[in-house]
C-alpha cells in the first residue's frame, strides 16, 4: 500500500527535544497538532524539553521507606510501647474468654 491508495498524509512538522544526557530526538507531529513541551526521552528515559541550552534536570528519586519506617516517624518509642502493651492486653483477655482468635 502506498500513498495513491491510502490517499495523501497530512502535513508534518519535525520538532527536537533535548534531554539532559545531551540525546537529542526528533518527533513528527501534524501542523495542525500543538508539539507538548516535554517529552521522554527514549534513549535515556529522562524528561526532554524543546530548549537545547536548559533540558530539564533528571527528577529526584525518593529512598524506599518501610511501613515501619513512616511509623517511626509518627510515634516515638515509648509511645509504641504504650500501643503494643495496649494490644496485647486485649488479646489476652479475648483469649481468656474463650474467644477463638485466628
């Protein structure tokens, strides 16, 4: 299939986004298309801009935190002692009335 059976393309325009591993990558859009001002780069993965001289910064990547690590946050020692006493009081004393706890 060529163009005499599927009819003329529309009108493009090439437009170079810039990433900050110096990649440059050229994307065809139609003219009629607003060209975004950021893309990913597909070399490299990183945010790419259309300005050549400042490409957008790598973004930050946040450090994995655990469950356990947010609620050392939130509580301090003694008052996650104070919880977990509290809790396993309650467990005890579901278990001693003959409650089955699974």
């Amino acid at each position: 299939m060529g163009e005499a059976e599927r009819g003329e393309v529309a009108p493009r325009q090439n437009v170079t986004y810039y990433c900050s591993n110096e990649h440059r990558t050229m994307i065809a859009f139609s003219v009629e298309a607003q060209a975004p001002e950021s893309w990913d780069c597909p070399r490299c993965g990183l945010p790419a801009s259309l300005d050549s001289d400042n490409p957008p910064p790598a973004p930050r990547t946040e450090v994995y935190k655990t469950h356990l690590a947010y609620v050392k946050e939130r509580r301090s020692d003694a008052e996650a002692e104070t919880i977990l006493d509290e809790a396993v009081k309650l467990l005890r004393a579901r278990r001693k009335s003959g409650e089955i706890i699974f």
